[in-house]
C-alpha cells in the first residue's frame, strides 16, 4: 500500500509535514516526498487528511459492565477506532467496580474481539470507598495496568501513601481525581465573579489545589508513577510544575475545554458548561495553556459528560459522537502508538482560542425516535470524572 499527499506526524522522528509512505505486509517501509507506486500496488490518496501513529487514551469511560445504556466495549472500541485510537485504557467505576479479578477477566476477554487494543485500570479500593484497599498484585498479574478511583477523591492521605508505595512496588502507574468535596458547595461552577453573578457559592480552586498539593508530596515521597487527572487550575500546574523539579514522576491531563473556555461560558451556554472540575477563570487558562507548553500537562484529554451521571435522558447520546466528524478537534490525543497507524481528517479549527459560537451537528434519532440534540460546546462535550 501507497499512502500519497497525507500530512504525517510521527512524534518518534518528530517528521511532520507532507509525505507519501509505503506499507508492505503491515510494516512502514519507506517514507518521501514523490513516491512512485509499484506495479498493482494500493494507493490511497490522503489529500487533506492527518496520517499518524495511533493514539492512545489513557482516560475512557466505555460503561461496560453495569451502564451500557450509554455505552459498552464494542461501540466504545468502535468509536474509538473512528477517531484514530488504537489502544484505550478504561476507568474501573463500573457496576461491579472492576476491584476483583473476576471483573477484570470478564472485561479483557470481552475485550479480545475488538480491533483496538483495549487495556483496564482497576480500582485502588474496594467499592471506591477508599476504605479498604483492593488486592492490587492479584489485580496486576490478571491484566490491570493501573489503578485508580476515578471520579472519587482518595480522601485518607496515609491510605493513598499505601497505595502509592504499592503501585511503585509493582512498577504500574495510580491516577487521582483531585476534588476535596469538604470546599464545594454548588458543583460544576467556578467559585468567582460568575457564580456571584448566579447567585450560587459555586466550586473554588482551593477544591482541586489542596489534593494537588498534598498527592504530589505523597508522590515525591513514594516515588511512584502518579497521574492527575483533569487539572483547571493554574496553581495546580505551579504546585506540579514545582514537584517534578523536585524529582516527583508526575504525569498531568488537561481538556480542551479548560485550554479554550473561561467560566463565562457558562453565561452564554447555561448548565451546557457545568462540568467536574469546572471552567475556571482566564489566568487559569493561560496557566494550563503555559503547562502544555512547557510539559508540565503531558496528557490532553476528553472526559465525559457531568449529567451522564445524573440523568439518562441523553444515554442515546454515546461516546460514538465524539468521532463520527471529520477531524480529531476534541479528542483525547494521549501518547503516540508505534505499532499501528492511522488515517484521520485533519483539524479543521483555524484556532483553539476561546470563542461564543456554537458547533453545528447532525440531529439523529434516539431509541424511541425522538430527536437528539448532541450538546453544543465547541470542544463537543462537557465534561466529569
């Protein structure tokens, strides 16, 4: 196979620009300006579109056991593949929690039909009470590659220290939401001058910042491969940037929507940009676009929808819209995969900058027939743990 007229971007040689690139028997085999196909050799002309490695998302959600009303592996893979990802690593709070083996193998079996490579994190304790701590080394041999409770503080610091040391001694990385509920009063809005305006106390940054502190200490401490997830905040990317001059192994994600959006958004678009952690102000925008720049944030991320967890009024809505637009806008894009490669529309935003309009989508019918109306966030979706 002739890949002509891609623009390729391989973080491996840092090569973009745009190339042609032959493929014989699955192996990349030669890349150039003016490559000439052989006799009866395939070519595919990728004008206009991205050729890469295959993405890697460290942070998904495919609901699957116990919520596949609004998604499941299959779709999940399917919608992953879609938009260029090639290995997926899925979140462990699911119904039952993936925090014994018997989850996990049942989720990796299901697992091995699909055409992406799909990888479980298991969760650090038992029910995500943060109690109990899960048997991490049966969990480790059976498959898991990480742990976490995503979406639940770990709240009992000498706990998590446990954890971590744990982690390290089984050389897998642990990824924290970093949210002490104990400061937040109304979720999904920044405490400031928009939740005054509301009339709401809203969701402070102190919330996020004293997790971020005390977790990147315990990591310094540990020395274990620590992620945090989702960060909105500018002292957070100070507080990080700090700890990892200190030594601490630190990997940090950020969204789309906490690089483009300030929590005014939330005047124009309502409860459309309530989200966990919420949009927070511009010099906490500017902070996060710094980190990204300088690799404090190594990871960019997506996660899912806040009212996904509190209504199923859109559980027709899955994952799957994320992908089905001609480019990768929006989209998790983690780290590079060497092993496979992709073909993806290019972005098609002149620029990430903030702006008022709104994305134009394809309404499409539920299970009932009814119309949906995807949300209308520029980046796509909204956004939780």
């Amino acid at each position: 196979m002739l890949i002509k007229n891609g623009f390729l971007i391989d973080p491996a040689t840092k090569k973009s620009g745009n190339y042609d690139i032959r493929i014989k028997n699955g192996i990349i085999t030669e890349i150039g300006n003016t490559l000439s196909p052989a006799p009866n050799e395939q070519v595919t002309d990728a004008a206009g579109l991205t050729v890469a490695p295959g993405l890697i998302d460290t942070h998904i959600h495919f609901r699957d056991p116990g919520f596949t009303y609004k998604e499941n592996i299959h779709t999940g893979s399917q919608a992953a593949a879609a938009g260029g990802f090639t290995s997926v690593i899925c979140m462990a709070n699911t119904s039952p929690v993936v925090d014994n083996t018997e989850t996990l193998t049942d989720i990796l079996e299901r697992a091995k039909d699909e055409k992406i490579h799909v990888y479980q994190a298991a969760s650090v304790s038992h029910k995500l009470r943060g109690e109990e701590m899960t048997d991490m080394e049966a969990l480790k041999t059976a498959g898991a590659c990480g742990f976490t409770d995503d979406g639940i503080p770990l709240k009992n610091a000498a706990f998590l220290y446990e954890a971590m040391e744990k982690s390290k001694q089984l050389n897998v990385p642990i990824s924290l939401h970093e949210e002490d509920p104990s400061f937040i009063k109304n979720n999904g809005v920044n405490h400031g001058a928009v939740s005054e305006q509301l009339g709401i106390y809203g969701s402070p940054s102190i919330a996020e910042e004293s997790l971020v502190a005390r977790d990147c200490m315990i990591a310094l401490h540990s020395g274990a491969d620590v992620v945090m997830q989702h960060i909105s905040s500018g002292r957070s990317v100070d507080i990080i940037r700090h700890f990892k001059s200190l030594g601490a192994n630190i990997h940090t994600e950020a969204t789309p929507h906490h690089f483009t959006l300030t929590d005014e958004a939330v005047l124009t678009y309502g409860t459309l940009a309530k989200m966990n952690p919420p949009l927070r102000s511009e010099a906490d925008r500017q902070a996060i676009i710094a980190g990204l720049a300088d690799g404090t944030i190594d990871i960019r991320n997506r996660p899912c929808p806040a009212q996904q967890r509190r209504k199923r009024t859109l559980h027709h809505c899955r994952s799957k819209r994320n992908h089905r637009f001609g480019n990768i806008t929006g989209a998790r894009d983690h780290f590079s995969c060497t092993q496979r490669a992709s073909v993806t529309y290019a972005a098609s935003r002149k620029n990430d900058d903030q702006s008022r309009q709104t994305v134009s989508f394809r309404r499409r019918k539920n299970r009932k027939g009814r119309s949906c109306r995807p949300r209308d966030l520029r980046s796509r979706s909204k956004m939780d743990s």
